[in-house]
C-alpha cells in the first residue's frame, strides 16, 4: 500500500464502532447522537426560520474565489465589527470549508521553531492535527486536579518554560469538550498574553454562541488584528445551524489570509459558491441577533435540564457554562468504553473521555471514566426517556 495507514478522528472513531455495533448511522432515525457535535437544524423557538433553498444563477456554477466569495468576507467583517466592536475588513477574513480545515491550515503553516501551547483535555481532533504535522506542543494541564479550568498564567509559565522561544496557544472557547468558558477579563488577559512579542493563538470558537451569559469572542479584545498572530476561527455549523453548508471561516492579519487563499488556491479550490450564498444571508444583521438571542436561551434550558438530571444518575459533571455538551465522570469506576457498549444497545452513543485527553492514555489515564454528553441534536421532549436510558445503562 502506497498511502500512510491515519487512524479516524475521536468522533469519527465512535462513529464507527457505532455502526459496526447496530448497523446504523449515528444520527439516523431512531438513534440518539449524544456523542455528534451538532446542532438542531430546525427552527428553534424564538429563533428565525432556516431558509429551505439558495437561489443562485449561472455564474454561481464558477469557480469560487479561493478565499471566499466577497459578500460572504464582508458580511463576516461586519458581524465581528457590529456584535463585538472590533475593526477588521473582508481583507481580515478567509473561508473554508467548515473551521477544521481553517485550524489545520494554520498549523501546516507555523513556521518549524513555533511551539503549539495546548490544554491536556481538548477537542479531539487537536491531537490527530499536532501528531499528523508534528509540530512540538507543551500540554496545559486540564484534568480532575483543576477541575479542568487552568488559568492564563498556567499558560505564562508554559511560555517563560521555553525561554524566548515563539509559541502559539490553540484554545477552543467555549471548550469542547469541558464547556468551560473564557469572558471578560480573563479572556481580555489571554488575548493579551497571545498579543505579545513571539506569541499567537488560535480561538476556535465553533461554539461562540453557545454561552450562558449570551456570545462571547476574543475579537471583542482585539485592538488591531493585523498587528498580532492571533487567529480567531468560526463557522455556520454550530450557531447558524448549518453544518452541512461547510462554511467556516479564519479571521486574522491580511498577510495570513494572503497565506490561506494562496494554499486554497492549490489545495482547496475554495467553498461551493451556493454554500456562501446561503450562509452570507443567514448573517444579515436582524436575523442573526434573533439567532443569537434564541440559541442562547434554548440551549441554557437544555444544559440546565440535562445538568439536574446526569447528575440523577450518579454522574460528577465538571461542565463550564458555554457549549452544548455535559463533561462529567462516570459512577463507581465504570468507564467510557464499558458505557458505551451498553448504550448502543438502545441506539445511542457518548464521546469516550479518553478521546480528548491529548496524551492518549486511554484507560489507564485521568479520562478513563470521562464522558462528553451531547445535547446539541436532542429534542426537548425527549429529555425523560433519554435520562432513562442513561440510567438504565449506569445501573446495568
């Protein structure tokens, strides 16, 4: 075989232990996808409605532009400038094909002597990123000790570790899988620390909408884009509810976008223009302020409803205030794994704890009897019989 063997990112991986398991789909009717990131894709109440069709004309049909259509930059700039104060242009802003390519492409760009700043329990494909580059990372601790909650002088002292060595924190905020949340000033601090001589970062906030408090973004603090190497990412696929349009987006300084639509242009050929159309209309002012208004006020209902009841069945949470995900420990020493095999039984599935520890240490590690709990695709009516079997699987 010609190709390197590249095991499937950590969803993908319960994806298809899934299927092998039940024959099915995670996500398709009559199973629960507790371990998918995704959203409802229908109307939420109070929520604007989702347009069922794009209308394009031939020209459409084209190649797109490699960093994405100008409609689309633009709408974006101006969302940031509206909703956080900042101050960029359409020049600030590439699009990709959803915000994991962005992620990957800023990363297969560092140059050889940047060091990656990492929390110990991250996204997981973090970890499939890092290890297929192979970049060198230093681990932010995050795990039970902490509660999973460092602070930006764990990452102050990470830095200084490497002497006057670059480094770049990648942080997902609000974090998947934990839900922990950077606002105010401790987010405005780490804004600074990423702002500094030989520093960057990269915000990945696929889930900017997702918080108690209303949306938060490290662009609030911001002051000039261009003059940092601060990389903040987003996407249509969580808070606009699209994840199957595969429209995210990169904003940073104008000679890194000039970097990601050079690399388009050979690896990407940019995002179907019918994709752009449709997610540059979902970002019209007046409906993205309902969007942002509903989601927030839905899915706090969903985290608190689901929070009361995990912790019925006996699981310790160590969940943030931000995402669409409940982070917590399994009781008596079951573990992830074992929890999961019951669980396909009724057609449902978690995210195994082990899959976000960036040491891969899997059973033997902190995250052994740690799951993520996804509530970003369950419907409200279906809270009680979900608890059951949750339940039902604990006690079996």
């Amino acid at each position: 075989m010609f190709l390197q063997k590249f095991p499937p990112m950590g969803v993908y991986e319960t994806l298809f232990k899934f299927q092998d398991a039940t024959g099915k789909y995670m996500g398709d009717p009559g199973t629960r996808p507790w371990a998918q990131g995704f959203p409802l894709t229908t109307q939420l109440p109070g929520g604007p409605e989702l347009p069922s069709r794009v209308d394009f004309e031939p020209a459409d049909l084209k190649y797109p532009a490699a960093s994405g259509t100008d409609p689309l930059r633009a709408a974006i700039a101006a969302y940031y400038n509206h909703f956080y104060g900042s101050n960029i242009t359409a020049d600030n802003v590439a699009v990709f094909a959803g915000g994991r390519p962005g992620i990957f492409a800023t990363l297969m760009f560092l140059r050889p002597d940047v060091r990656v700043l990492i929390e110990e329990t991250e996204y997981t494909p973090y970890y499939d990123k890092l290890k297929l580059l192979g970049r060198a990372h230093t681990l932010i601790p995050s795990n039970p000790e902490n509660q999973f909650r460092p602070g930006v002088a764990d990452y102050e002292a990470a830095a200084r570790a490497r002497g006057e060595d670059a480094v770049l924190a990648i942080k997902s905020n609000p974090c998947n899988p934990t839900g922990v949340t950077w606002t105010g000033d401790a987010l405005r601090a780490m804004v600074e620390f990423a702002s500094g001589a030989n520093r960057g970062a990269i915000f990945d906030e696929a889930y900017e909408f997702f918080h108690a408090a209303g949306p938060v973004s490290a662009m609030r603090y911001i002051k000039n884009i261009d003059e940092t190497n601060i990389f903040v990412i987003g996407a249509a696929t969580k808070g606009l509810q699209v994840p199957g349009m595969r429209t995210g987006w990169v904003v940073a300084a104008r000679e890194h976008i000039e970097i990601f639509r050079n690399f388009s242009s050979i690896a990407m050929g940019g995002v179907a223009r019918p994709s752009q159309i449709y997610v540059t209309k979902l970002l019209e002012t007046a409906r993205v302020t309902q969007a942002r208004k509903a989601v927030v006020e839905f899915y706090n209902r969903q985290r608190e409803a689901y929070r009361e009841g995990l912790e019925q069945c006996g699981i310790e949470l160590c969940t943030g205030d931000g995402g669409f995900y409940h982070w917590g420990r399994l009781p008596r020493g079951l573990t992830a794994d074992e929890f999961n095999e019951r669980l396909f039984r009724d057609q449902a599935a978690i995210l195994p704890g082990p899959l976000c520890d960036m040491r891969r240490r899997g059973d033997k590690g902190p995250h052994a009897n740690f799951i993520r709990f996804s509530f970003g695709p369950v419907k409200a009516e279906s809270l009680r019989e979900n608890l059951e079997i949750i339940r039902r699987a604990i006690g079996s």
